[in-house]
C-alpha cells in the first residue's frame, strides 16, 4: 500500500474509533448503575429486637449522662478538700472563707446528684454503681469536713442521710431555678402551692444512697487528708493538731490526730478483709500515712524538748521572699 493510503486508512481507522462510546471510561465516570432499595423484612422477631435496640440506646444514654455527672462532682469534691486544707486547726467553726466556699461547691454537688438520682434507683443502683465513682470522693470530702469540726468519724448512716440532704436541696434549688426560667407565676397563683406540698414533694423525691464500699473507699482515701492537714498544721503551729483538751486521755492531755489515725488503722485491719487489687492498695497507703504521722509526733516530742518553750517557726510576712 502506498504511503498515501496508508496514512488515509489509519486517519479513517482512529476515527472509526473515536467515534465509538468507551462503556469502561462511562462506567468510570457515572458509576455502577442504582440499585432498588432491598425490602425491609419484618416477621415475629422484628419488634423484640427493636426493643433490645431501643433498651441498649437508653442504657448508653443513661450510662453517659451519669459518667458525666460523675467527673463534675469529683472535680467539684476535690475543691472542697483544697478549701478544708487550709483550715490550720479542729474547730466547729470553720473559717468564713472556707465555709462559704464549701457550702457553695456543696449546692453544686446537689443539683447533680439531683439529676441523676431519678435514673439510680432500684436494680440502677448496682447497674451504674461503679461508673459513679464520683460518690467516693464526695464521701472523702464529707467525712474530711466532719471530722475537721468534731474530730470524729463521720457513721455511713450519717453520710447517707448527707447525701440524702443535697439531693433534695438539689432538687429544690433546680425547682426554683426552672420555675425562674419559665415565669409561670398564674399558675402558681392558680394552684395555690402550699410548703406542705413541697415537703410531700421533697419526702418523695428520689435520692442516691452511698453502698458500704462508697463509704469505705471514702474513708481510705480519708487517711491521706489526715496526714496532709497534720504535716501543714504542725509546722505553722508547731504541735499536733488536736481537739483542744476536750477529748483528754488518761494523761491529761488532749487526743491528738496520731492516736486517730492510729483507731482507724486498727479499725480497718479488724474488718473482713478482701483480695482485691484496690483493697490492697489502699490498705497500703493507709499505713504509709500512719507512720508519717507517727514519724512527725516523734520528732516533735524529741526535737520540741530542744526548742524554746512557745518556738515557732518563721514564716515571712507578706511582700517578704521567703528563706530558701
């Protein structure tokens, strides 16, 4: 073929070509072609596992909203035992500055238990105990609080009815905050709601109450704000924190946060004791916190024969750098 011709024929072949529709770049460009949406199937089954469905969303809903709930009070807990920190000795009274600071974390404390307590009652209560670990650190912040005013143990009868107190003070505050919000004071007025009615209300309302392990959690956990408050109050006072006098032992002398601390090794080492991981642990911490305490009344005792009677040691006025 001469050349002429052949570059005809190839000219006329790739438009031959060209001119006929490529399905794979097609199929590439619009995709695989829409498919009919398969039929929903229903039979006797359908309905029960909707029901399983719909009970496992409300479980991670209720699950999520109590972990929630639980962070804000621990975070909320653990600011009421820095403010009770920097109480320097035993008193029923507490400074105002800290009083008012921990009555306000406390109101706090309440309306979120008051928001959870509807979803914790009955077999909830074992459902969700262990996601709500903030209860252990608003125990070790009560029991903290209890025994900086009368230097006792707070009982778990005690905590509970405390507990039981900011849910209902909780609920109250959250009441009056919605009734606020709404101003639908006609049909207060129309009702005529008595205080008989919201006590009715308040005695029915729902509340959480702490289980033995909560409280005695809370209570080794205790241990540790023993020892931080009789190390910071010894060394501003130069003597072991005490009740005064009031609660004297056979020598005359008042019973100092040693000997309590001591009561409450011996009281722990006296319950059944459990094989678990955070048993041991605590169990453990409660001893180290002991023996520091027992480790500073020593060197009080010994070294304080040395010091001058009424020695104190410096500390640097204000504007003052302090000695390094």
């Amino acid at each position: 073929m001469a050349p002429e011709g052949k570059r005809r024929w190839q000219a006329d072949s790739n438009g031959a070509a060209g001119d006929a529709p490529d399905h794979k770049k097609m199929a590439r460009r619009t995709g695989p072609p829409p498919t009919a949406a398969a039929p929903t199937v229903r039979n006797a089954y359908t309905a029960m596992f909707e029901g399983f469905r719909d009970h496992l969303d409300a479980h991670h809903d209720r699950r999520e909203r109590i972990v929630k709930a639980s962070r804000d009070i621990t975070a909320l807990s653990k600011k009421i035992i820095f403010a009770l920190q920097r109480v320097r000795r035993i008193h029923p009274e507490l400074p105002r500055d800290v009083d008012s600071e921990v009555t306000r974390r406390l109101g706090e404390i309440g309306r979120l238990l008051a928001g959870i307590a509807p979803e914790m009652q009955g077999i909830n209560r074992g459902r969700y105990g262990r996601v709500l670990f903030g209860m252990e650190e608003l125990l070790e912040a009560l029991t903290f609080l209890h025994y900086l005013r009368h230097q006792v143990l707070l009982s778990p009868d005690e905590a509970a009815e405390q507990v039981a107190a900011l849910c209902v003070e909780g609920r109250a505050t959250k009441d009056t905050k919605d009734t606020k919000d709404t101003k639908d004071t006609k049909d207060t007025k129309d009702t005529g709601d008595t205080g008989d009615g919201e006590s009715q209300n308040d005695e029915d309302a729902p509340r959480i109450v702490p289980d033995d392990n909560d409280f005695l959690m809370g209570v080794f956990d205790l241990s540790g704000e023993m020892m931080r408050f009789a190390t910071t109050s010894a060394a501003l006072r130069g003597e072991l924190a005490s009740d005064g006098g009031d609660g004297a032992d056979q020598s005359g002398q008042g019973r100092t946060i040693v000997g309590d601390m001591q009561e409450l090794d011996s009281f722990f080492r006296m319950l059944p004791q459990r094989h678990d991981k955070s048993w041991k642990i605590k169990t453990q911490t409660l001893q180290t916190s002991v023996q520091k305490v027992e480790r500073l009344g020593y060197d009080l005792r010994v070294r304080g024969s040395e010091r001058p009677k009424g020695w104190m040691p410096d500390v640097p006025e204000a504007g003052e750098a302090g000695t390094p």
